[in-house]
C-alpha cells in the first residue's frame, strides 16, 4: 500500500535519514521503533510532505507522492497524528473534530463524526468545551478523532502515548486495535516498543537514520538485540 524507497532526507545541511526503505501494507499495524533521535519524526514528515526528501522515492499504491504538498497528500488518504498532540487549543472540540473534516465535501462527513463519537463517546459530551481545557489523555483522543475525520486511508501516528499516564496508555492502543477492525491502515512511531510490538504486525526499527532490523511485532519481541536495547530485558 504504501512504500519508502531509499529516502534520504534531513534539515538544511544536515543529513538525517540515509537510504530508508520500508513498506507498509493494507490493512496492517506497522511500527517504527527506536531511540530519540533515530530519524522516526523524520520518516513520518516526508511521508506527509512537511520534508522534502533529496533523494529516494515514497509510492502510495503505487504512484509517487514524493515531494507534493501535505494537503495533496491528506487527500490521497494519508493522515497524521503528530508528536504533541497540536490540536487547536482556542477552538472547541466541535470545531477541532471540523477541522479534520476540512479539505473533505463527500456526504461521508456525517457517518464519520458519528463513529469518532462513538469511538471517544466523551467528546460527546464536552462538544462545546475549549479543546485547551482538556485534560493530556482527552486532547490525545481529541487529535485521534480530528485525524480520523480526514476519512484516511494510512494513519500516521507519531508517538501517541508520549507524556501519557499507563491506563490511558493502555486505552490508547486498544483504540489503534479497533482503528485496525475498521480497516484502518496504520504507522505507528512509538518509543514504548513493548506495546508498539504486542499490536504490530509489521515492525522495523530506525538506528541513526537508517532500518536497522525488521520483522513481525512478534519476533522482534523476542530478538535480544531488541530486549537489551529497547525492551530493558
């Protein structure tokens, strides 16, 4: 569904990714996981069109994507819940939950909204509510149904969990679970690599800007390169 083709990328004159290939396919959970400054954030921005990758190529079903803009790209179907959350916080939920909808004119809308509201049933009840004056673990689920009203096809998640106490941590991958049912393609950047792994199908991790290793969520599980170096075992 979606491919990375020898990507290199980075700021200005620094280099940050250095030939990234991966693929991620329909209907699956795939994680990047690794250590702060791995290049994952930056993966995740050339995917969306925020970097401009100086060489290497990004397919979604099979057309390239490399270089257009993140508007373009939202409306071929990829959608991305950035690291901090960054919802509107002088806006209501309602509007916020809007926003996603933005670029869309479909009638599809409607349906959407009615399944984020079932999906986070208290954003329900706090419509009207600033979105500032959420508590961390509502603005997270704030910014899970404004991606989702994007109606994507790929969902792009860059540390969900981040800053997050354990049960909403645990709540939280529970619903990428369910995101999953509803046939929801799904990256994960995620630095808790033990739970990245428990719902990955797919996973791959990034070392100074490069995949290092790659696998099911299970077997990298259990690979002791990966417990000494990410799992603390």
């Amino acid at each position: 569904m979606l491919e990375v083709k020898d990507v290199y990328a980075g700021y200005a004159s620094t280099e940050v990714l250095h030939g990234v290939s991966f693929s991620v396919k329909e209907g699956h959970v795939t994680t990047l996981i690794g250590a702060n400054g791995a290049g994952k954030t930056t993966i995740m921005n050339c995917l969306m069109g925020v970097v401009i990758p100086t060489a290497g190529e990004i397919l979604l079903w099979q057309e390239a994507i490399t270089g257009l803009k993140p508007d373009v790209i939202v409306k071929k179907g990829l959608t991305l819940i950035p690291e901090g959350r960054h919802i509107f916080p002088q806006m209501t939920v309602l509007e916020n939950l809007d926003m996603g909808a933005y670029l869309r004119n479909d009638k599809g809308v409607k349906e959407d909204f009615e399944w984020v509201l079932q999906l986070f049933p208290a954003m329900k009840e706090r419509l009207r509510q600033i979105a500032g004056t959420l508590s961390g673990g509502e603005q997270q689920m704030l910014a899970f149904g404004r991606a989702l009203m994007a109606h994507p096809s790929i969902l792009l998640m860059d540390e969900p969990s981040m800053g997050l106490a354990p049960i909403i941590v645990e709540n939280i991958f529970n619903i990428i679970l369910r995101i999953k049912q509803m046939g929801v393609t799904v990256l994960l950047v995620e630095q808790n690599a033990a739970l990245a792994l428990e719902v990955a199908d797919k996973a791959y991790v990034v070392e100074l800007g490069r995949i290092v290793l790659s696998g099911t969520g299970a077997e990298l599980a259990v690979n002791p390169q990966v417990e000494s170096a990410y799992l603390g075992l």
